[in-house]
C-alpha cells in the first residue's frame, strides 16, 4: 500500500484512508 500511496492522487489517497478505517471498524464490530 506504501507504494501505491507515492504515486496517488489526493482523491485515491482519500479512497485508501477509508478502506483501511472502515476494515479497522469491521474488524474490531467482529470482536
């Protein structure tokens, strides 16, 4: 993901943040 971030554009990096803190959510409603 590190790699993909250099080369993304704000809107993709808005994309990713999103992703990861909705599987944050995800995984700690599962616990």
């Amino acid at each position: 993901e590190i790699c993909r971030w250099s080369s993304a554009t704000n809107s993709e990096k808005q994309e990713i943040l999103i992703n990861s803190v909705a599987r944050v959510q995800s995984r700690n409603i599962s616990i």
